[in-house]
C-alpha cells in the first residue's frame, strides 16, 4: 500500500494544463510541477506570460513546455498532444482550464456571442479530451480534471452561455468517466466559486461583497485552492474516483435558495 506521504506525488507524469498563462491555470500548473509532474503550459495569446509558468514550473526540477494552440480548432488540438507526446515523453493528465467568461444579458446576447462561449467553454474540452485520452491509452491511462464552475448549478445574470458551457462540461465529465474508465482513464471535475483576480475588489466591488456575505467561510477563493483540488483528483488519492464534481467555493452553495 502507498503511504500517505506519497500519495499526492506525481513524478513521473506529464500534464497538459490548458489556458495556464495566468489565474487559475498558472496556480494549477505549479501545483503539479510541485508534486512532481512535467507541465506543458498551454496558451492562446499569452506566450511572456505562459514562459513565466513555465519557469516557476521548472523551479520544482521538472521538465516545461510552453505551447498555443487554438483549442476550438480540431487540427490545432491533435497537434499540442502530438508535441507533448514527441517532446515530453507520454501525456498522463489534463486539466481542462482554458475558457472564456463573457457577461451580456441574455436578450440582448448575439448568435455569435453564444456561439463563442460554447465552442471555447464547452468544445474545448470535449477536442482536448478526445486527443488526451487516445495519448493516455497508449501508455496504460490517466487523469483529466475538468473546470467547471458553480455557476454551472446556479445561474448567475448574464452568463446564459457561460453558466449552459458549465452545466454541459458537468455532464460530459461524467459522460466519459463513464467511457473512458474501461481505458483506465479517471474524469473528475472540479466547480470553483469566486476567485481572487488582481483588481477584483476595486473592479466589481458590489460583487465582491455580495460574495462575502454569502459564503460561510468568508472568503474569496485563490488559485491555490483550486489548484489543490486537482492535484488531488489526479493523484492516486483519488484513484477509485471518477465521475465526481469537488464544489471549491468556501460553502457558498450551501446557503439557502430563498
């Protein structure tokens, strides 16, 4: 039996963390290199900002890669796990984080608008999965962790698209714990609430404070938290859970409906 100490480890591995150039991406990515894993730092538009990932990455010792992709672009996607195969060795895990979070009325949102929140919140996940997960079979299985979001089971004005996006990725993480387990393949999804960005308070101060009140332990959420999660739904700690949703919000789905 593995001892506790080493259950969180994860040398050896490699992992693909898509949109990991800043925010949530960025803590998860240097989570897992922490535990031990090699990091491809997936970007789109953020190369500086996804080099300096990368190098906190390579500070725990192990290998980086830094790499765009347009992950709502078929062809593109089967690339970025082609290189990290060739340049990285194998792919064991992928955390499904890259996404947009637009904010627009739903009677006033455009086709388009809709359109683009689902292809890169939704479609993303369901390419990067599909092109993982053949990589994944080849060397014997894995992990994919998806983000999700509590707004994914309680809808927030002006996130129609965002919050279906969410809703949808739930199922389909479910969809193929349900496929890919025969694979030996886990999915898990992890649902953050509010997290901490630089500017928040000052930016949406009225929101923040609402979130403040509602949320039992107090807080906003920080990349850490989430990143956290993952590292464990990834590692052998949670290697008998598939399927499974961990809500990271401080409580805040707890409180009452009415």
């Amino acid at each position: 039996m593995t001892g506790v100490r080493d259950l969180l480890r994860l040398d050896g591995r490699v992992a693909l963390v898509t949109g990991a150039g800043g925010g949530v991406g960025a803590g998860i990515a240097t989570r897992l290199a922490e535990a031990g894993a090699s990091i491809a730092v997936h970007h789109l538009a953020s190369a500086d900002a996804a080099g300096r990932v990368a190098g906190e990455c390579a500070a725990h010792g192990v290998e980086t890669a830094v790499l765009r992709a347009d992950l709502t672009v078929p062809d593109e996607v089967d690339a970025l796990v082609e290189h990290i195969v060739s340049s990285l060795g194998r792919l064991d895990i992928l955390v499904n984080n890259a996404g947009i979070y637009p904010v627009a009325a739903l009677l006033d949102m455009s086709p388009e608008a809709w359109d683009r929140t689902l292809r890169t919140d939704l479609g993303s996940v369901f390419l990067c999965t599909r092109a993982a997960a053949s990589a994944m079979i080849s060397s014997g299985g894995g992990a994919i962790v998806n983000v999700t979001s509590i707004e994914g089971q309680r809808p927030a004005p002006g996130h129609s698209h965002y919050g279906s996006a969410k809703a949808a990725v739930r199922m389909h993480t479910r969809a193929a714990a349900q496929e890919l387990g025969p694979h030996g393949i886990r999915v898990n999804a992890v649902a953050p609430g509010l997290i901490r960005r630089d500017g928040i308070e000052d930016a949406w101060p009225e929101g923040v404070e609402r979130w403040l009140a509602a949320c039992p332990l107090g807080r906003l959420g920080e990349p850490a938290d989430v990143a956290d999660a993952c590292v464990f739904l990834v590692s052998d700690a949670a290697r008998w859970i598939t399927g499974a949703e961990l809500v990271v919000d401080g409580g805040t789905l707890t409180g009452p409906a009415f």
